[in-house]
C-alpha cells in the first residue's frame, strides 16, 4: 500500500472525518475507511448509501501542485477507479468493461458501480484533497432516478480489502503520471479512451437546467463539451450527467418523443 488506511466500523462520512482531521492539523496521507457510515455524501448534495460489503473511503492527500490544477483531481480519481476495476477483473480472468461517465462515475453496462467525490481545500499554502470513493462491491442501491449495479452482480466477488489494493496502486500511479498537472493532456487522453465514444447520447442537469446531446468529448482543462441538436457545442464545468437511454429520459421521469 501507498499510504496507510485507519479503519473504523461506523462513522458519519469518511470525507468528513478527514475534514476533522485537516481542522486538527492532521495532514499526513492517509486511507480512512468505514464500514457504515450514517450520513454518506455524494456528489450535488445527494446521499450515499452504506450497504453491506461495499467499499466506503476517503484518501486525505496533501499535494504539491499549484491551486489551479486541483480540479483535475475529478478526473484522475475517475480513471484509477475504472483501472482498478478493469484489472481486478482481468487478473480474476473476466471481461467486465467498466466506463467513465464524466466526471468520474464508473459504469458498467450503463449503470452506476461506483462514485467519488473530491472535496479539496487549501491550508497554509498547502493543497490538500480528499478523494472520497464509494464502490458497489457486493450490492447496489434502488434508485428512482439512475441504474445501478455492483461488481458481484456482474460475478465479480471481491473483499472490500482486496479491492484497496487494486485502488490504492492505482490512484498513485495516475497522480504520479499526472506529475502535478504538468503531464494532465496524457490523463485527459486516458480518460477519454475509458469513456463513451464522441456522438453518444448524453445529457446534463444544470441549476440553469437540462441539455440534451451528444458527448462531444472534454476541452484542454477536462470541462465537458455537449454538441446540441442545432449543431452548437456547449461547455460544462458542473452539473449531474446521463448517458444512452437515460439520457433520452427528462429530469420529472418522462421519457422525450422528440
Ligand atoms: C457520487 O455521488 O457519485 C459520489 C459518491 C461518493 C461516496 C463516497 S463513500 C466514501 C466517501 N464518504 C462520503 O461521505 N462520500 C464518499
């Protein structure tokens, strides 16, 4: 393992103890796992639900790359998650082809199997991340709004703890590859290859609203770029994205005839 992992049964949320830990003046590197956690968070307010055997961790990671590069973070963690993944399923002789849906979703098959959120901040004039990982190793939770799935569901039964290891290498390779922002065009690159192909269906929720396309691929800084039907390509730095046929599928539920 790259950095060492404290364990706990049960906490709030692991993005939240590293805060505490931060606020503390705690700012070594450090895994912090759980097993539950009462008030899991994700990304755009919503919660994250603890359920049996999945993986729930945060990555508490000072870093030595300026302010303005730590948005890349979004799409590092994305990519070492979908690495992860793909070669725990090749060492164990499977074909599972996990995709990124932007900015760091992991799909299978169209559905969610994992997600992250990146809380960053600056102490000091230091830049501290907290990489926050939720993978629907054993199971996946109902939800009205988006598909979703685990890896046993798809036979790949892993041990929260065997899969941290797959993660753990991982993630230092890409932030080291990423060599504090200087080499980010290679992860851009990269993620773009483990993602959907440039036309697919796409649509994005914004405060502003919803905009239905098709993926146009990520500018120089990993924005997402949407082509609109009128043939304009639009850029997003926020927002809540469905790929293929929840894309077609309006924000209220409704399905869209045009
Ligand atoms: C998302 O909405 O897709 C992001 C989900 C991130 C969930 C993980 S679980 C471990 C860590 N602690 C949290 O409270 N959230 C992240």
């Amino acid at each position: 393992m790259h950095w060492p992992v404290v364990a706990y049964g049960e906490l709030d949320s692991t993005n939240m103890e590293a805060q505490r830990r931060i606020a503390n003046g705690q700012l070594e590197a450090t895994w912090i796992r759980a097993e539950r956690q009462t008030t899991g968070r994700g990304r755009s307010g919503r919660s994250w639900q603890s359920l049996d055997g999945n993986l729930l961790i945060s990555l508490l990671l000072p870093l030595d790359c300026p302010p303005s590069v730590l948005h890349h973070l979004s799409l590092i963690s994305g990519l070492a998650l979908n690495n992860a993944i793909a070669a725990c399923s090749a060492d164990k002789r499977m074909s599972l082809s996990p995709r990124l849906k932007w900015p760091n979703d992991v799909l299978i098959d169209e559905a969610k199997v994992a997600g992250i959120l990146v809380e960053s901040s600056i102490v000091g004039n230091r830049a501290i991340a907290i990489i926050g990982f939720g993978v629907n190793l054993q199971a996946a939770p109902q939800l009205a709004d988006r598909n979703t799935t685990s890896l046993a569901a798809h036979g790949l039964t892993l041990r929260p703890e065997d899969f941290l290891t797959y993660l753990d290498a991982h993630l230092a390779k890409t932030i080291s590859a990423w060599d504090d922002g200087r080499d980010f065009p290679r992860i851009r690159q990269s993620w773009l290859n483990n993602s959907f192909p440039l036309d697919h269906p796409i649509a994005i929720n914004t405060t502003q609203g919803r905009v239905q396309g098709t993926f146009a691929g990520l500018d120089e800084d990993g924005a997402l770029l949407i082509r609109t039907s009128n043939g304009k390509i639009e850029l997003f730095h926020f927002g809540d994205v469905a790929v293929g046929g929840e894309a077609a599928t309006s924000a209220n539920g409704e399905t869209r005839t045009t």
